[in-house]
C-alpha cells in the first residue's frame, strides 16, 4: 500500500506542476509532462494490482 501512496503523492505533484506551467502559459512543456503523469499513474495501476494479489501490500 506504500506504493500506492507514494505514486498517489507523486501525481499530484506532477499536476500541480503541469498546472503552474500552463498558467504561466508553457503550454509545450505543460503538455510534455503528460508522459510523466502516465507512466505514475500506470505504476500506481500496478501497485493497486499487487495489492489484491495473495501476499500483496
């Protein structure tokens, strides 16, 4: 369950910083940090899996 706290927390993190960059009108790099967000979010995916998973955390 770490796991998924820890990937929870880091996508905030990631979209509060997409947000201030699109205000700031960096849309680009805005934009670019999509890539960052999936694969969080595809590890939290994965971390919740585990957690149903005989043995899981």
């Amino acid at each position: 369950m770490q796991r998924v706290e820890q990937a929870h927390n880091k996508i905030h993190i990631i979209a509060h910083d997409m947000q201030n960059k699109y205000e700031k009108g960096d849309i680009e790099a805005a934009h670019a940090a999509l890539a960052d967000l999936e694969l969080v979010f595809d590890d939290m995916n994965i971390a919740v899996g585990l957690c149903y998973q005989p043995g899981g955390h």
